[in-house]
C-alpha cells in the first residue's frame, strides 16, 4: 500500500489551488452568499480553460484517463476554498457515469460537460429514506422509451444542468435514468439549505427519460454513482475542514485575552489538538479509500468509514472553529462562517454519521467469521 500523491494529482491539485486562490476571496464568498444562485460561473469557466475539469475523464470523452486519486486531489483544493461549483456533480458523478456506462450519444454529455459547456447532475438523496440503493422514483416503459415518476430532494444545480442523472425502479430493479430537466412535466423548486448552495426538489411526472446502461447493470451503476459521490464529500470535507484549522490556529495565535494569546489557555489548546487528530483522521481512512478504488478494490466499508469520518470529525472540527473565534464565529460575513456552513453541508449529505455507521455494521454482518 503506497499512499505517496501520484505526479498528477499533485499537479492538478496545485493547478486548482492557483486558481481558486486568485478567484475565491474572502470578498468573493461574502458576495456569492447574496446571490440568488450560489454558483460562481467564473471560477467554473477558469477550471473549464485551464483544463482541470476534464483531466480526471476517461481519454474517450476528451480527458487524461485519470481516475479516483486525481479526482480526490481536485476535490480536496475545491474544499479548501469552499468553491461554489459542481465539480463533484457535473464531472465526477455525471460525466464520469455516462462515459462508463453510457450510449455514445450520452457519452458526448461527458464530454460537453469536460470542456464546461454543459453541467451535468445527479439526483441522489431520496425524500422518505435516507438509503440511496432503493430509489423510491418508479419508472415505466412508454412508447417505445421510459417514463419516471417520482420526487428527488437536494438536488444540486438542477436549474442549471442540461441533462439530470435520476435513480429510479424500474421492473422491481434500481436502474438509472438521463433526464431532461427542462421538460414541463418536472417541477423545479429552489431549496434553501445550510451553505446556501443551489440545491432543488424535483417533482418527476410521467417524465421522458433515457436509461443509462441497461436493467440489468442498473444497480451497478447506482452502486458506481453513491460510491463516489460519499467519496467525494468526505474528499470536499477533508479539504475544508484542513483550512478552517488552519483559520483558526492562526487566529488562535493572533488573539490576545488577558495579555495572552488565547492559544496559550490549556481548553483553547486541547480542542485545537483534537481538531488535529480529527484531520488526520479523515485524511488517513480518505486516502485509504480512494486508494482502494483506485486499485479497483473492494473499497465500500472504507468508503462508508471515510464519510463517517467526514460527518463525526467534521462536526467536531466546524464546531471548534466557530467556539476558539467566539463572536466573529458568528458573524455571517466572517470568512469562518463559510467554512461551519459548508462542513455542516458536508457531514449530512447522503448520509450522517449513524447512517454510515449502520452501512459499515450490515456490510461486517454480511462478511464470513
């Protein structure tokens, strides 16, 4: 097991760092969370022209032919920054889907979405349980083609998006479908959730839909998009809460109270050492994680174990952050605030901490004495 960054990934996690940190100012969040869509379309065009974008996609849709660890380096930096944009949706989950799975009509989806023509999403979190493998959307053939019924909750950058990835059972069997969300027989309601960012409910309504891949592959692919899409939030998370600790050991350093630093109080010390231990674990069972898919291993119990990581050392993290800088911790314009929103976004998407620990005890209930 080598855990050494690969050339590329440090390459491409440099390259995403240079331009978020000449586009993503502490001014620039501030500005973006008084926006009615929180979605910052220069940053995205930049990541587009310098090529970030399509690096990790397979050579068949314009990409590198990289893979899971590259993705992981970008989504890290991304997460540093608290990026508004769907990196993880459109190119890791969307893209990276129809390329694998895809017609070759859907495959040049993929490759649109690479060169950030087009943004491509996923709908994953279901309305009445929590558990993705069993889609509570149905979907029917109809004419020759499919039709899904049904609804999708946090839904990211659906307004956005040309086409939408949808989960759904089809014949008692998760299949995934391409859906165009701008058919008027969906409905599109803007959500408001803990960072701001643009997530919708979908209302589906005998919706046209294309299937990706076939009946029988279908909850492979399902399998395929979860997996990467708790990888990439506890790969997000890793990045973000790494540079709130940063934020606030400095800060800890700075802040003077009774003529001391308040790093120098034995509480403010000890959480700040917490916080450490807390990263390091994330990013130890993160790598692990993207090391054993890279290698095409069997990597969910890691997985799960990595965004159980993401959500339990997040919180504690976030909180941390928030406490050390008393009031300012609060203050909505303070950079910090980005940082507590997004973490707390982090930890609960597709699934908190117990749900990922219950997804860890099925899988050990499952594995032979």
């Amino acid at each position: 097991m080598d855990f050494t960054p690969t050339e590329a990934q440090l390459d491409l996690a440099r390259l995403t760092g240079e331009v978020c940190g000449k586009l993503v100012t502490a001014d620039r969040l501030r500005e973006l969370d008084k926006t009615a869509v929180r979605f910052d379309e220069p940053l995205w065009a930049s990541l587009a022209e310098t090529g970030v974008l399509a690096a990790a996609l397979p050579e068949a849709v314009g990409g590198n032919d990289f893979g899971p660890l590259e993705q992981s380096a970008i989504l890290r930096e991304l997460g540093k920054y608290v990026a508004a944009v769907p990196y993880l949706w459109s190119i890791v989950l969307g893209a990276g889907a129809l390329a694998a799975f895809g017609t070759e009509a859907q495959r040049d989806w993929a490759t649109r979405a690479g060169a950030g023509s087009v943004i491509l999403t996923t709908a994953l979190a279901e309305e009445q349980n929590w558990e993705p493998t069993k889609p509570t959307a149905t979907a029917t053939e109809a004419d020759g083609g499919w039709r899904v019924t049904g609804a999708k909750l946090a839904v990211p950058f659906a307004a956005q998006a040309a086409r939408i990835l949808v989960p759904a059972t089809a014949s008692g069997r998760a299949a995934v479908f391409l859906v165009d969300p701008s058919e008027a027989s969906i409905q599109v309601t803007a959500q408001q959730v803990t960072d701001l960012s643009a997530e919708y409910s979908l209302e589906f309504t005998d919706t046209p839909a294309e299937l990706v891949g076939d009946l029988d592959n279908g909850a492979q692919i399902l399998d395929w998009l979860l997996t990467r899409a708790w990888l990439g939030l506890s790969s997000q998370q890793l990045g973000t809460v790494e540079r709130a600790l940063e934020l606030v050991a400095d800060y800890a350093r700075e802040r003077e109270q009774f003529g001391k630093a308040v790093g120098s109080f034995q509480a403010v010390a000890q959480r700040l050492a917490d916080g450490y231990i807390d990263v390091q674990g994330l990013r130890l069972a993160v790598t692990q994680a993207t090391w054993q898919l890279s290698e095409n291993l069997p990597s969910a119990e890691a997985v799960h174990t990595a965004k159980f990581w993401a959500a339990d050392a997040g919180h504690r993290v976030a909180h941390t952050v928030v406490h050390v800088h008393g009031g300012v911790g609060i203050d909505r314009d303070h950079i910090v605030h980005n940082y507590f929103t997004a973490a707390k976004h982090n930890e609960f998407a597709l699934g908190a901490a117990t749900d990922h620990l219950r997804a860890i005890g099925t899988l050990l209930a499952e594995t032979p004495a």
